[in-house]
C-alpha cells in the first residue's frame, strides 16, 4: 500500500505507447524452477483451498466451511500447522471478526499472535512426501472502517479474510505479527476454489475466474476458481462494472462505488490494460485469465494488490504500481515482513519502467537518517521508523534498482529481471539470491554500490 500522486500527462502518454506497441509482448514462456538448498525448504507446501460461504444480505457476513489440504515436502517430520487469520488484527480476541470452529483433521490448540495465528495438531506427523487435510467451520464478520478487511457502507472489501498457512522455512515458523505499514504476508502458491453464496443485487468481484449461476430465490452462487495465487481476496456491493480485454487477452473487469465518475472508471480500464501489458512484457505473461480492479475514493491509501484482485482509489500511477505487484510478489513471491523491499522496490521500480522514468539523478537524494537504517530492514524496523519506510523503501529502493541498470547496462538489467521472474515463478525471491543473479549478469564487482544502497544479504 502507498499513497501516490497522480502522472496524468505521463500515463496518457503510456497508455497510448503500449497500445501502439502491443505486438512486442513476450510470450509466456515454459514454467521454471530452480533446485533450493535444503536449509530453504518451505513447507506445508502444495497448498489447495476449498471454501464455500454464504453472504448476509450486506455482504459483510459470511458462514460456512473451509478445507485446507497440504503435503510436507520438509525432511524435519510436520507435527502441527499454523492458520494465519490477518483478519483479527482488525478488531478484538474477544469478539474477533474472523472465527474458527468444529476443525477436522487436528485438533486447535490456540490462539497467538494477537489472535492472527492458530496452532492446529495434527493426529500424526506427517513425514516427508505425506499429506493431510483439515476442515472447519468459518465466520467472518467485516468491521467497519474502509481498509483492505472492512466495509464502508454498503460496499465491503474481504482482503486476507480466508485463514492461510503459515510457512515454515530454514529459519523457523513465519508467525510475525499484523503491521499496517506495509504488509505482513507470506504464503506459497496455491489452489483456491471458493463458492460464494450472495444476494444477487450484490456483485462479488474475486481472485481468480469466477463463473455466475442462480441459486435459490433472489440470491446468486459465484465460484471463483484460482491456480498458483498466494491469497485470495474478493469484495461484496452493489458496485458498477465496466469490462474490457488486454492486448494479450487478459479480461479486467472495473468495478467502482457510486463516488466513483464512470467516465474515471474507464479510464482506469484503459490503464490496466496497458499497464498489465507493459509488465508483461518486461516480466513475462500474466499467467491468469482475469483480473478484477475495485475502486473507492473514500480508502485510506492508494491501492493494495491481491492476485488477481486490487483495491485502488482513482490514482492511476498506484494502479501502474499494484499491477506490479502481480508479478512482484503474487507471481514472484517473498517474505514481506522480514523483506519488503523485494515487493515494494520493484514494484516501484516497474512503475517507473511503465511509465518512462529513466530514475535520472534520483540517486542523488540517497540520504540515511541512522546508521542502522537499510533498504533491506523488516517490517519490524520500519514499525518502529514508519515515518521513513516509503523515502528508504519505496525511493531509495527504486533508485537502487535503476542505478543497478546504469551500472551493468540496460541490455543486462532487462535480461536479469526477466530471467529472475521466470526462475522464480510461483516461488520465493530472497535478498541473497536476487543479489546472486545480480552479480553473475555484472562485468564489474557490485561490493561498493551494495555498501552504497544498503543492501545486505
């Protein structure tokens, strides 16, 4: 999330740029992996999600059921799984807005975290190549106040209301804490296949692609199908809808409040279009069929990114930069607690690409305002420094980038972001392996421009 000014004049410019150039979109090229050491293993791995809840009548109630399968791909055996419920950073552990009961397949043992993080049992430990699945039952309750979990009035948006597995890497179970800074998150591709039951004069948009049929009287069942997402995330109201196709056959669908112009909401369209083409091109092919763009001028930041699926205010350079983050996080993954600026920087930095910001001179402003102060800080660090995460992560990040560009060439840093996206596809970005391709697509020693940016790893 960031609060973002506006290039009109720039993004007309690439719109019109990218839509004369269409036909220079890269392919999508074969899904890549690379081999991770055995101290980076993350697990529960191979995620699948199957959710079916029914809506209230103003959307901010759902009740139903949720199923969590997984496999242990760890050596270390699995003797218990975590549910992450983001959600409950939002209201109380007395009255959370996110509820868990009736589990299946283990037994709950507890609530953590401030009621984010509930240990679940289960009745074997699982060895490695063994699978399991629990159950529950699930409620979930909006609170009010417009955020990315909240309603604000009629409309009410569902960002990190579904409980997801917490990881489990070499160094340790991810059981960070809730930060409104930035974000906390940090999950595995997956499957999702959600049912979502809802009074038909509410429209759902959702991750992933959904498919709309009549349920009982007066009401309509909407099943989103996800692959390889992170999260999913959807949004209930009585929202307007206009709709159009990427050059590269990407479906957007725009959805706005009754505060947002009609004319402002196609105009949004036209700069998703572009954008998630222009991304496409430098980063490799938006590998969903469909995206869904909610927009409410009454959000407290610009835009925030889920697969698939962005909530955003009528500020087009923060779309550009949540389109980013399809690929800079949702497709390449990372820890966005403990390293936030491999989303954010480069989702920064991408929108600069977009929109034809060379970064000139920006490199120039590099200023430090401690000794301990790191573009590659936690979410804890900038917690405690708030006031200094977007100058430090956002600017100096993408200044770090494009510095990196002028230092080992265009040709090379094209080259770099391009294979680094495909190797990383559906997986996990850390600071040592991205400065590890780095330094192999350099012809000189990157020491002092790391020093120099405060890049540690």
């Amino acid at each position: 999330m960031r609060i973002a000014v506006a290039a009109l004049a720039a993004l007309a410019t690439f719109v019109a740029g990218v839509a004369a150039s269409s036909g220079s979109v890269r392919p999508e090229g074969a899904r890549a992996f690379t081999a991770a050491p055995a101290e980076a293993v993350r697990t529960p791995a191979a995620p699948r999600y199957t959710v079916e809840v029914t809506g209230d009548a103003s959307g901010s109630g759902w009740t139903g059921r949720e199923r969590v399968g997984f496999t242990n791909v760890s050596a270390a055996p699995l003797g218990e799984v975590y549910l992450r419920l983001w959600g409950n950073a939002h209201g109380t552990c007395s009255a959370p807005p996110i509820e868990v009961s009736e589990v299946t397949g283990g037994v709950p043992a507890g609530l953590s975290v401030g009621c984010t993080a509930l240990r679940v049992v289960l009745g074997e430990p699982l060895r490695r190549g063994e699978s399991a699945t629990i159950g529950f039952r699930l409620r979930i309750r909006v609170p009010a106040g417009i955020d990315r979990f909240g309603h604000d009035g009629d409309h009410a948006f569902l960002g990190n209301a579904l409980p997801v597995l917490a990881v489990r890497d070499g160094t340790g179970r991810h059981l960070d804490p809730y930060t409104n800074t930035g974000e906390s998150f940090y999950s595995l591709a997956a499957d999702f296949d959600v049912t979502l039951d809802h009074p038909s004069n509410l429209r759902v948009p959702a991750t992933g692609t959904s498919v709309h049929r009549p349920g009982a009287p007066g009401r309509t069942v909407t099943t989103a199908t996800a692959r390889d997402v992170r999260d999913f995330a959807w949004a209930a109201g009585p929202f307007t809808a206009v709709s159009g196709t990427s050059a590269t056959g990407v479906e957007i669908n725009v959805y706005a409040d009754g505060g947002v112009e009609a004319a402002d909401a196609r105009a949004m369209l036209e700069v998703a279009r572009a954008a998630v083409d222009a991304h496409a091109g430098r980063f490799g092919a938006y590998p969903y069929t469909e995206l869904d763009i909610v927009l409410d001028d009454d959000l407290w930041f610009s835009g925030m990114e889920y697969p698939g699926f962005v909530l955003d205010r009528v500020r087009p350079t923060a779309l550009v930069h949540e389109l980013a983050h399809q690929w800079w996080y949702g497709i390449v993954g990372n820890d966005e607690y403990d390293d936030p600026w491999l989303d954010e920087s480069f989702a920064e930095y991408a929108t600069d690409l977009a929109l034809g910001k060379t970064g000139e001179g920006c490199g120039s402003e590099l200023s430090w305002a401690a000794p301990t102060e790191r573009i590659t800080n936690s979410m804890r660090y900038w917690d405690a420094h708030p006031a200094r995460y977007e100058t430090v992560v956002y600017d100096h990040g993408k200044c770090a980038l494009h510095e990196l560009r002028r230092l080992i060439g265009e040709p090379a840093m094209e080259t770099l972001l391009r294979d680094y996206a495909a190797a990383h596809r559906y997986g996990i970005s850390t600071t040592a392996e991205f400065k590890k391709a780095a330094r192999a697509a350099a012809s000189r020693d990157l020491t002092p421009f790391w020093a120099r940016y405060r890049i540690d790893g």
